[in-house]
C-alpha cells in the first residue's frame, strides 16, 4: 500500500461495522415503503381494465420492484441490515419472481469487486477491451458502439438474466459454489413461477400475466441496465494500486439525498468500490472524506457525473 491508500483507509475506518438502529428503521421504512408501491400497483394493475391507467399503474411498479432489486446488492454485501441469512432469503423471494438469479449473481458480484479494472474476466465488466474490438467481426464492432441502447432498449432484463446464468456457468472453475447457486436458482424461479402461472391459467387470465412481467422486464431491465452502463462504463482500467483502481474505475453520480437512500448509497460508487464493508447511510460521509484526502495529496478526484441525466448524456 502506498502512503495516499494508507491515509483513504485510516479516513474511513471508524465508519466500519454494523448498521446501527437508526439506519436499520430507515432501510425498513424504505423497503416496506416500496414493498407497498409494488404490491399496491400490482393489484390495481389486476383490478382496473386494460388501459392507460392500468398501464401507468404498471411502469410505477415496475420503477419500485427496480429499486426493490437494487436493494438486493447491499444485501450480498450484507451491509443492508446486517443480518446476513434474512437479507438472502428475502433477496431470494424479490428476485425469483422476476427470473432474476440472485443466489448466482452474488457469488459472480465478489468476483467483480475482486477483478473491476484488473481482470477481464469480471462478470460486470461493460467496456469493450482493446484487443477484443480488433478481432471483432464487422457487426460484432457495430454491436460494440451501440452498446447504450442495445442493453437498455433491446437486452433488458432477459440480457441480464441470461448474462448472469452464462457467467455463472462460464465461471463455475473459479467458483465452485456457482454450481450450487446455479441449482438453487432454477428450482427457486422455476416453483415460483409455476405457481403463479397456474393461479392465472385458472382465472382465466393468462395474457395479462404475461402482459404484466413483459412490462415489469422491460421498465427494471432498462433501469437496471442504465444503472450498470452509468456506474461503470468507460473507466475499466488499472491504476498504481487495487484500491486506486477501485475507486477510479467506479464513477460518482450527484444527486439528493432521498435519491441516494433509494438508490442504496450506489451514487457513491467510487467509495462503495474502495470500501464495500461500508453500509449505505455512511456512503456520502465515506466520498467526503476520500475526495478530501485526495484532495490533500494533489492527485485527481474520482470521476463524478453532475446527474444521471449528465451521466447518460456522457454514455
């Protein structure tokens, strides 16, 4: 370590340890506030006839079951509540009914914070490398420089869905244990989705139960997407030392604080990349405190979009 990472870690360590009870019964107030927004919507959605207002009643699901899933990366930190075995079953029984694999997304998720800007083999790496566009095809290249709205408009949540099981597959002689996560998430999505397919077929109601997850997968998708591409993109490299490299190839987004609380403290991605034992609710002091001692040192801040509306205008 150098002197400039051994000062970051000394201006961050007394923010360590468990969330305390204040920032438990915030985390709680915001997930029970959009369990209501997603559960509400959802029966409105199944009670009022198709139309406008059932349709918009399904996008502000969709907008509260994303930032639900959102949730579901403090809780394969841990740094949700602090409470390790409730936070994975009750990530398991957000993401299943949304096909999303969560057991295996969280073994690949260390696997990036391990490999972001040092190993191309990271699971969440977005950027093309350079030697990959040179032995690209022709259409593969046009791929490459269209990957903004292929991933929002056209990949969605089926790309990430399908990206995460052929990672984990793909990465299972890393990790032993994606096999088993693998296993857990068929079975997991698989009985949910049986369930609740045949709760449908008998009320008759089929085609709007599969209106309702082609919605929701496209609104979450292209959240969680643009969510990924703005955090990311652009800034996969490496630095002097593994802690620089977390935290320059991670970008900052400036926004309001509720905002932020929604959002999991991932508006700070540069600290959360640094330092992923911090929970949430210390995020912002954490980026305080680094970009002063970066500051002091003389050296670059870490990257920051003004908002995401900036952010997606730079992507």
């Amino acid at each position: 370590m150098t002197p400039l990472d051994r000062e970051l870690c000394a201006a961050v360590a007394d923010l360590g340890g468990a969330p305390s009870w204040i920032e438990r019964a915030w985390t709680v107030a915001r997930l029970l506030g959009l369990s209501g927004v997603l559960i509400g919507g959802s029966c409105l959605f199944w009670m009022l006839p198709l139309g406008w207002p059932s349709g918009a009643m399904l996008i502000i699901t969709g907008a509260a079951y994303a930032l639900l899933l959102i949730a579901t990366h403090e809780m394969v930190h841990g740094t949700l509540l602090g409470w390790r075995r409730f936070e994975t079953t009750f990530a398991c029984l957000l993401s299943w009914p949304m096909g999303w694999p969560y057991l295996t997304y969280a073994r690949l998720h260390r696997l990036h914070h391990l490999w972001n800007g040092r190993d191309p083999r990271d699971p969440e790496r977005t950027d093309v490398l350079p030697m990959e566009r040179l032995h690209a095809s022709p259409l593969r290249r046009q791929l490459q420089s269209h990957l903004l709205p292929l991933r929002i408009l056209v990949f969605g949540g089926v790309g990430l869905i399908a990206d995460t099981t052929i990672k984990g597959l793909q990465l299972q002689h890393v990790d032993p244990r994606l096999g088993l996560a693998r296993l857990g998430d068929g079975i997991g999505v698989v009985v949910v989705h049986t369930a609740m397919l045949s709760i449908a077929v008998v009320h008759g109601e089929i085609w709007r139960y599969l209106l309702f997850w082609l919605v929701l997968e496209r609104v979450i998708g292209g959240i969680v997407q643009l969510r990924g591409l703005v955090e990311h993109h652009g800034l996969w490299q490496q630095h002097n030392t593994n802690l620089q490299t977390q935290l320059y190839s991670s970008r900052n987004i400036r926004c309001s604080a509720w905002f932020n609380a929604l959002m999991g403290g991932l508006p700070h991605h540069s600290a959360h990349h640094a330092f992923p034992w911090l929970c949430s609710a210390r995020l912002p002091e954490g980026s305080a405190r680094i970009a002063a001692v970066l500051a002091r040192h003389g050296v670059a801040p870490t990257p920051l979009a003004d908002s995401y509306a900036a952010a997606l205008q730079l992507l």
